[in-house]
C-alpha cells in the first residue's frame, strides 16, 4: 500500500452550514427511498388496503336510497374524502418505524458518531420521505377513485386536497417520530399503530356524516384531526370551492372550511413543539 | 502530547457503576489497547470518547478538543468502529459508504476517490455491491472499518475490531491497523484478546470495575511483573492429591516465589521463580522423591499472568465467563437512545 491513509493537513474543513445540512439530509432520504424501492410491500399494502375499503364500502352502500346523504352526493363520492384522508394519516403513522428500528437495531448510533451539521436532519429526512409516501398513496387513491366514477377535484380542488393532506401528515408524523422516540421498542410502537389506526377512522366523518351518529360517537368525530381533513377534501370534491361555507356542523357549533385548516395548522404546530424538547434530548 | 485525556470518569447507570474514576492517557500516535474482563467498562469509556454519552463527572480531551463542550468537532476528528456492527442490510456495501461520506460532509468527487481507495485496500472489491445482508461477520466487519476510516480521522477508536472473526481476516484487520499507525493515526482499541495487544499495542491499559489497574507498554508490564515461569507435570493426569502433595515439596525450594495447582490442565503446577537457577534445584527435589518429570517448561511472563496478576484471574477464566454471561441482543439494546 503505496496511498497514505491519512493526510493530517487536509481534513476536510467546515463547508457551509446550509449546504452541509441539504447534504447529509439528502443522503438520509435517499436511504430511506432506497429501503422503500427494495421492499415495497408496505407501500403497496398502504393502497392496498384503501382500495378495498373503497371499493368494498362503496359497493356496500352503492344501493342505498337517493337523498340519504346531505346534499345528495353519492355514498361513493361522499366515501372517497374519507378514504384519501385516511391513506395519508396511516401512512404517517408509520413514519416513526424506520426510526425505532434504527435507534434498536444501532444504525442510529452510527448516525450520532458522525459529525451531522444539525441532529434535526434526521427527522427532516423522515418527514420528506413519509410526505412523499403518504401523498403518492393518496394520489393513487384518488386516481382510482376517479376511475371507479366517484370524481375529480379538478386542479384548484388538487392543491387544496394536497395542502390539507399536507398539514395533517405533518403533525401525525410529529406524533409518530415522538412515539418513536418515547417508547421502547417497535413492538410498542406497532401495538400503537395498530390500535389507533381504525378507531381513528370510525370516529371520524370518513364513513358516515355526524348527522348519522349517536351523539358520544358526534362528539368524537366532531374532535377528530381526521374529520378536519376529511371536510375540506370532500368540499373540494363537491364543486366549485368556497372554504368561507360552513363544512361541518358539530355539536359544539359550526366550522367554516377556514376553520378546519386553521385546526389542522395549530394541530400540526403544536405537535412539532411537543415532541421538539423530546426530540433535543434524545438527539442531544 | 496525547491525542485523547481523560480525567476521572464516573458514569452510572442507575446503581450500576460503569466507570468510576477512570483516568487514561492515549499518546499521540500510539496503538493503545485496553484490556478488561466482561463489564470492566471498556464500551463504557470508548462510547464517552466518541460523544455517544457523556460521563457524570470527569474530563474528556480528544485532540486537544473539550468534547464536552464542542462534540461535534470531536466526531470530525474521530473514527469509531463499534462492538456491535450495526449496518443497513438492505443497503450494499457501496451505499452504505456513500451515505457515511455525506454524513461527514465529504465532497462528492473526493467521496468516490476515498470509497475506492477504501475498496481496494480492504480487498472489498467482488462484493462490495451486494446488500450487506448477505455478508459475513468478517465483510461486516471490513465494511465497518472502511467507514469509520472515509474521513481520514487522526484518532481511529475500535471496540473489539476481531472479535469473532476468523483468523484471516483478524490477521487483515491486524496488518491495516500496524500500517494506519505507520501513517501517524493515533488508534484506542479494546479486546478480549490477548494476543491482539500483544501483537498490535505498544500501550496499553486493563480496566477493571471502571478503573485502570495497570497501564505501560506490554514489555514494561510484564518485566514490572517480575520471576519466571515454570510448567510442570509429574504425570500426564495428575490428581488433587498428588499435585498438592508436589506443591508442599516444591514451595519451600529456593527462588520459588508462588506454585499454582491448575486443574484445568491436568493438575499441572504452575511455578513464579525468581530466575533460571531454581531449575536444577526443583529437579533435584522431585529426584530425591522419586517423581518423574512427565513436562517441564520454563517462559519470561506473558501477558496473561500481567492480566492474572492485576485482575486475579486468568483470561481464560473470564472468557468462559464471558461466552457464559454475554447476550449481546441485550447490548445492542443497552445502546439505544
Ligand atoms: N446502557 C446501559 N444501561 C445499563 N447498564 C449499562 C449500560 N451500558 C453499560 N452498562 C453496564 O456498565 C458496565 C460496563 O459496561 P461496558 O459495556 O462498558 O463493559 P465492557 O468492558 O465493554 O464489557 P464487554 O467486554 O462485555 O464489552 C457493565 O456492568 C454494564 O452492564
Ligand atoms: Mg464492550
């Protein structure tokens, strides 16, 4: 070996903050992409399973009298909001696992060694990735939606779908990658995914309008994040969009299109600022 | 100059007392090792070298740098191969090092350079494009060591770099590490081997119960030690009796300092002497007793007796305790954040 291992003089000097934070970061997500492309199945099985309740719920109901639900719409149109939502918020659940295994299985550790420019890297690339995943899911959603005749938002409907998709991933993410964090193992964290997933669903307005439920269960729904999503996105599904209309009528009164934004916004916000202590003190 | 200082560490965890008050200086450009039984505390210290925990109490320097106060410019200078390898199976070889070279800023044409350079020097070539799923402990490990070195730190730290591994690439791990440190890398390594220190360290120190027991170069520790020593059977399977019957004999000739029943060995006797004169003298001792000698051999003291001397125990001992005691599922568990 004629090559010298180690020139002292030229180790590598500090390159700008900015650029170094994009490098590692971009090389964490392609990691994570990386992962995904060679084991596709949980991707696949986050369409999957929308699909079937899409196109199981929405055969279920496709007889159901005319003018059952408010405004008219179809069960099948009505139901595809509910679905859309609901793919991105499992989607997001699960944006904590790669990091809890990394953090068992001690790839985390090699990530801690390194000379990162900020620690925040690590989640920024978890948050990249699961947005992607999560919207790319919600996108195909409604693709098939639209091809099993139950609508198209048309393009201003689009950026309004994928915002509000956006402000909730954000903050189940926040909430996942603190789970990640706070409990001790995936086994946890799974049981966690598991348990939230469909009761988060049911007591939601993604199956059935509040009008339809008894009044615990109203009130449920009526406090659910998924039910703030789940309004805007069927407005938008619904027509021309005037987010100034009342969308939800809840027991505790009525919320405007805006009004379900600005929750989902405080919701998201106050999350990150949640788990950012958590987060410091794990990464510290 | 020392390329790492550390003053009186203490680090619990909960009642267990990991380190207390380890005190340890790597001078600039040695090959260091450290020595310990099981739960000495040798993870412990490297793991607080590489800003992975901090200590209670104590002071850490790691080229000429407080890493207490300024970790991050510690990880630039530092290169930690862990105990446990934790690699990405689903990634190849190549990826995982590429990854490694963002995470240390490298730029991107230097970072391809490095990684072949790397490559080649591990003779990683025929698989470093499979996934690291299918490699075996000693790829694993070659990987391991490849990123640790992608920066080219100045101060390499290995937490039992060979164990485990088979006796080729232990002996390829020990030849890059004899060249690293020709180059000027400054390199902290922990071991259960003896034969590892010996080979490799010019320094060393045996940790136990969170504190350095003894510290020098091997040749210093073990002439320190002093006496020589003296194997001895009178048959090839001897008994309780008869060896301690031979232990009464032969204590009280001149020059023996110290005799041993090992039963390990058959009931061998283990002698400390103070030179080679005592020979002649035990030989005609057992003559005048009609015993026979079955096997005699005469050494300098080897390390493992510095090691018997200073923890009171043969590593052998605390090696079987080791394979009996260690879960190493548990350790890697220990180390999560
Ligand atoms: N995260 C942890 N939680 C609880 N106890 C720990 C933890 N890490 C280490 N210990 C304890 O601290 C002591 C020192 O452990 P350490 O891993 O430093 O020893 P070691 O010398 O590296 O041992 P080995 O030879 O087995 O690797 C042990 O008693 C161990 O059980
Ligand atoms: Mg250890």
């Amino acid at each position: 070996m004629t090559k010298s291992l180690i020139e002292i003089d030229s180790l590598p000097s500090e390159g700008w903050p900015f650029s170094e934070i994009i490098q590692e970061t971009n090389a964490l997500t392609r990691r994570l992409f990386l992962q995904l492309m060679r084991r596709p199945s949980t991707l696949l099985a986050g369409i999957l399973q929308p699909l079937i309740w899409l196109v199981l719920f929405g055969a279920l109901f496709s007889k159901a009298p005319d003018g059952l639900l408010p405004g008219g719409t179809s069960y099948g149109r009505f139901l595809g909001a509910g679905v859309i939502v609901f793919t991105a918020f499992s989607g997001a659940l699960n944006a904590g696992l790669p990091v809890m295994f990394d953090r068992e299985f001690g790839f985390l550790n090699r990530l801690l060694v390194a000379p990162l420019r900020s620690r925040k890297s690590i989640v920024f690339a978890s948050v990249i990735y699961i947005t992607t995943i999560s919207l790319l899911q919600s996108l195909a959603i409604m693709w098939t939606a639209s091809l099993l005749g139950y609508g198209w938002p048309g393009l201003g409907g689009l950026l309004l779908v994928s915002f509000t998709l956006l402000l909730l991933v954000f903050a189940v993410t926040a909430l996942s990658l603190g789970l990640a964090f706070a409990l001790p193992g995936h086994i946890e964290l799974i049981a966690v995914i598991f348990v939230a997933n469909l009761p988060f669903l049911f007591a939601s307005t993604a199956l059935a309008p509040i009008s339809f439920m008894p009044s615990w269960l109203g009130w449920l729904a009526a406090l659910n994040p998924l039910t703030f999503a789940i309004e805007p996105i069927r407005a938008a599904y619904a027509g021309p969009i005037d987010l100034g209309i009342v969308l939800l009528h809840a027991p505790y009164g009525e919320v405007s299109g805006y009004g379900c934004l600005f929750v989902l916004l405080i919701l998201t916000v106050g999350l990150f600022f949640l788990i950012s202590p958590l987060l410091n003190r794990k990464l510290a | 100059m020392f390329a790492i200082e550390l003053q009186k560490l203490m680090k619990s965890y909960g009642s267990v007392k990991a380190l207390n008050g380890l005190t340890l200086n790597v001078p600039e450009g040695s090959l260091y090792g450290l020595l310990g039984p099981n739960g000495a505390g040798k993870t412990s210290t490297l793991r607080i070298i590489c800003t992975l925990i901090a200590p209670d109490s104590g002071k850490v320097t790691v080229a000429g740098i407080n890493a207490l106060v300024n970790p991050r410019k510690v990880r630039r200078e530092l290169g930690y191969v862990a105990q446990e390898v934790a690699i990405d199976k689903i990634l190849t070889g190549r990826e995982l090092l590429n990854l490694q070279g963002d995470l240390y800023h490298l730029p991107q044409r230097d970072k391809g350079k490095r990684i072949s350079e790397l490559i080649g020097l591990l003779d990683m070539g025929d698989w470093i494009d499979r996934r690291c799923g299918s490699y075996s402990g000693g790829m694993r490990r070659r990987v391991d060591l490849a990123s640790g070195l992608l920066h080219q730190p100045k101060i390499l730290v290995l937490d039992e770099p060979t164990v485990g591994l088979d006796i080729e690439s232990r002996s390829a791990i020990w030849e890059l590490l004899l060249q690293l440190k020709d180059q000027g890398t400054t390199l902290l390594l922990s071991s259960h081997y003896l034969e590892e220190v010996e080979t490799l360290a010019d320094q060393m120190a045996i940790i136990d119960d969170g504190k350095v027991i003894a510290e020098g170069s091997p040749d210093e520790l073990k002439r320190a030690l002093g006496g020589d020593r003296v194997t001895l059977k009178v048959r090839e399977f001897s008994n309780a009796r008869e060896s301690e019957k031979v232990k009464e004999l032969l204590v009280n000739v001149d020059g023996v300092r110290q005799v041993v029943i090992n039963r390990a060995q058959g009931f061998s006797l283990n002698l400390v002497v103070d030179n080679q004169g005592s020979l002649p003298l035990l030989k005609e001792k057992l003559a005048q007793n009609n015993l026979q000698i079955f096997a005699m051999t005469h050494s300098l003291p080897s390390l493992d007796d510095v090691y018997l001397q200073a923890t009171g125990r043969t590593l052998l001992d605390a090696e079987l305790e080791m394979t009996a005691s260690r879960d190493l599922r548990k350790e890697s568990k220990k180390s999560m954040r």
